[in-house]
C-alpha cells in the first residue's frame, strides 16, 4: 500500500515547495507540483531531480518572480513550449502555465490553449503521472487524483487518464513511454491499453528515431529490460521500430530437429548482463550479440543447425542499426561492435584446451575490454540444465584466471610490435611496401605464439633473421 501520509512528510517541509507557495499566495494564482515527482515520492522511491510546476497563469513569469526572491540569476525560457527552468539546490524545477491540447493526426506536437489544472491532468500520458499535489496555502499538500491515480500505483497499473486509442493515437511516443514504465516500475499495463497500442502500433512510425532510441535506452537501463522487450514483441511495435531484432523470435524445425528461440535467449542474455552491469552499452552489445543468427541459420545434415559467423556479420550489422535508430556512431558503436564480433572467441576456448597463444590472442583483439567481453560470454550461458551452466562458468572462471596470468607476464593489453614499421624501413633500406607488412605481422605473431619474449631485444633480433629469409 502507498502511505501517502508518511510518503509526502519530507515534500510537504521541503524549502521550494514553501517558496512557491508563499509567492503563489503572494500573486493569487494556483500552483501545483505534478507528474513524476509525486508519482515517485507516492511509491517512496527516492525523489527525482526534476520537478515540474503547474501554475494556473504565466508559468514563464512566475518563474522570473520566484528566481528573483531566490536569488537565482540564471533562468533558461522555452517560449516555444512556454516553459521556463532553472537549477535550485541541485535539483531542476520546470514551471509552465496549465493547458489543454488538442493534436493533428500528422503530428505528436500539440496545438495548447490555456487551461485549467484539471485540463493539464486530462493531457498527461498515464494516471499514475497525471497525480498532482497543491501547493496553494489553503489546500497545502492536498492531493489532485481526478483519475484514480493513487489506486493505480497501489495496485502497479499503467492506464491512461482518457481513452487510450485517443490517448496514443494523437502522442504514439506514449506507447513506447507505457512499456518503458511498465519495465522500469514492475508495473502491468492495463489491458484495454494494451489493446489500444496493438491497435495503434503503425502511428510509431511518425515519431523520430531520436526519440525512440532514447525510450529503448530507458528500457535497456532497467533493472529487467526483458520486460519491456517482451512488450515491445508482443505489442507489434518492435517489428516496426526494430524489425531485426524482431526477427530472433521463433523456432525452425527440421528432421524433428529444432534451434532454440533468439529472441528469448536474447532477452535473457540482456538480462544477465544487467544483473552484473549498469553499462548500457554493454547492454546494448547483449542484445545484438546473436543479431545475424537469421540471416545466417543453415540446417546440416549429420550436425543440426548453425549459424556460422554470425558473429562476423552481426558486427557489420552494428553500425547500420545504430545509423538508422541515430545512436552514437562513435566509441561506444564501435564498443559494441566489437564484443558483437568476438563474442564467439571466448566461448571457444572454454570448449577447448586454453592455449598461452590463443589467450594472448583474445587479450590483444579485445583490450581493455576483455573484461567486458568476458562479462557479455558468461551472460550467454542461458541452458536450462544447471550442471552444464555451472561447468561453463567453472571453464570461464580457469580463462579468467589464465588471462591475469598471462597479462601479467607479457603485459599484451592495447598491444603494438615493440618494432615499429619505420625502424623495419630504415633498418633494410626499404620503401613501405608489403615486404614490411610481412615483417611486422611476423613479430605480431612470433610474441603471440610464444615464440619470442614481448620486448625490443628479442623483437629486433626476430626481425633480422626474418629479413634474412626474405632475402634483404
């Protein structure tokens, strides 16, 4: 149950909230604090940085009045939106007038005239986000719950304020902003709403994949992503939004024999990595690790099924994706590109006899994310027969360990040939050209298998005696 009681006694002796209380009194307006705050101060959780500020009147000008008895020089005006923010005691207040909207069927972006609070309550996205609380000196701390709010917080349901096809169909960002909530609170969507973003679904595809990336990015941050990605498969919009990740889902068979789904190991991979990492990206590379897995599914006679270099092609995968959902094409696509890539390496030797040189190998492939790597390969182990889970993790534990054994002896992260191809030139006299490339990639190879030592000495010697053999 919700103790609204207990919940609201540090809002309700909260400065700012005097404040503003004091300066509407002063002016003779109505001022409330609604949406996500109270939603999350109403649960207990710990309250947000962001606080937003419906008065019934200026809102931008009652900002100005409000910075200027506190003191605060800086105040950021949206007069587009006609909004007004600015930063107090570290937490961000946002403050605009209560309006009602009415939207274009071409378009999230609404028409707004001004309104009461209960027209502002009626636009919000869900119930438990519309509840508001007065900040008025005769009804200080009164709660505003015109949609049953309250109940649907006790009993974790995600519903809309007004009729869910209007709801979605004028802002279909609120059907991602439902499946994001419901992942990120536990919480159930109502099954009328649910309905109504199946029914909707196809008005996403108005919504700019800026927006969507960043509502996939919440979900993936979640302490469960798979609830919301299951939601997002079952509601129809991951086909659209995602349609190669949609793509994982099912189950061939053949001969009587069948591959797992992908998409629901997939899903559980992501979730295995969010219970050892809050990295996002690593988040990210889980969801995309097995990503060519259909384009690549061959059935052999004799073998079963396979899905050889998937790996190799999901990691050519990568940037398309991230290109067209206008994720960062920088490190971090390139982070996940490459665990995408070598996430079979590992895994490999776990099945097989762990060699010095296949170890620094994967060291000097991988980097300073072997570490990571390592994380995404153990997260994959998704077999429902609990012996074989544990055997895989024990194997990964001996790579683990050979790993920091071998680093510490040939010190390989972000390796490079102790010989560089400038020395390899003026040492032979020799212009850039293959025959330095062949060299090079010698000593590459002679420290890797062991061959020879990581240092100048042996490395310089090493590449004399190549250059003997190719003739210099």
């Amino acid at each position: 149950m919700v103790n609204i009681n207990k919940n609201k006694s540090f809002f309700l002796n909260h400065k700012i909230f005097k404040k503003i209380s004091e300066l509407a009194e002063k002016e003779k307006i109505e001022a409330y604090v609604i949406g996500g705050f109270v939603r999350d101060m109403l649960l207990g959780n710990s309250y947000k940085k962001d606080i937003d500020i419906v008065v019934h009147g200026d809102g931008i000008e009652f900002a100005r009045k409000l910075a200027s008895d506190l003191d605060i020089k800086k105040v950021n005006i949206y007069k587009t939106y006609g909004t007004a923010m600015f930063k107090y005691d570290n937490t961000e207040l946002e403050f605009v007038g209560a309006r009602k909207e009415s939207y274009n069927y071409n378009s999230r972006n609404p028409v707004v005239e001004k309104g009461s609070i209960e027209d502002d309550q009626k636009r919000r996205d869900f119930t438990i986000n519309a509840l508001a609380i007065s900040l008025n000196k005769n009804k200080y701390g009164d709660l505003i719950d015109p949609f049953n709010g309250l109940f649907d917080l006790e009993n974790k349901i995600i519903r809309t304020p007004l009729d869910p096809d209007i709801t979605f169909s004028d802002d279909p960002l609120r059907m991602l902003r439902a499946i994001r909530f419901a992942s990120q609170l536990n919480f159930v969507i109502e099954e009328k709403c649910f309905e109504a973003i199946k029914n909707n679904k196809k008005r996403i595809k108005i919504i700019s994949a800026e927006r969507i990336h960043i509502e996939l990015n919440k979900i993936l941050l979640t302490q469960k992503p798979s609830i919301g990605l299951r939601l997002l498969f079952d509601s129809g919009l991951l086909e659209i939004i995602f349609p190669e990740l949609y793509r994982l889902a099912g189950v061939t068979t053949h001969n009587n024999i069948s591959h797992k789904d992908n998409f629901l190991h997939t899903i559980q991979v992501v979730d295995n990595v969010a219970a050892l990492s809050d990295d996002l990206w690593l988040r990210w590379a889980a969801l995309l690790h097995d990503i060519a897995k259909p384009k690549t599914k061959k059935f052999v006679e004799g073998i079963g099924w396979t899905f050889h270099s998937h790996n190799f092609l999901g990691a050519k995968m990568v940037p398309e994706i991230f290109a067209r959902l206008k994720l960062p094409l920088n490190d971090k696509m390139r982070y996940v590109q490459k665990l995408v890539d070598l996430h079979m390496r590992p895994i490999a030797l776990v099945e097989e006899e762990v060699t010095d040189s296949a170890i620094r190998r994967l060291v000097v492939d991988a980097g300073e994310d072997i570490d990571d790597l390592l994380t995404l390969c153990e997260a994959d182990i998704t077999s429902k027969n609990e012996k074989k889970v544990a055997q895989y993790l024990e194997n990964f534990a001996n790579v683990r360990k050979k790993i920091v054994e071998v680093e510490e002896r040939d010190s390989l992260r972000n390796f490079q040939p102790p010989v560089s191809g400038e020395e390899i030139m003026e040492y032979f006299n020799i212009p850039a050209s293959r025959t330095v490339g062949i060299i090079k990639n010698a000593i590459k190879d002679a420290i890797l298998d062991g061959i020879i030592p990581n240092n100048y000495e042996n490395a310089r010697e090493f590449m004399i005696e190549k250059g003997k053999e190719l003739g210099l």
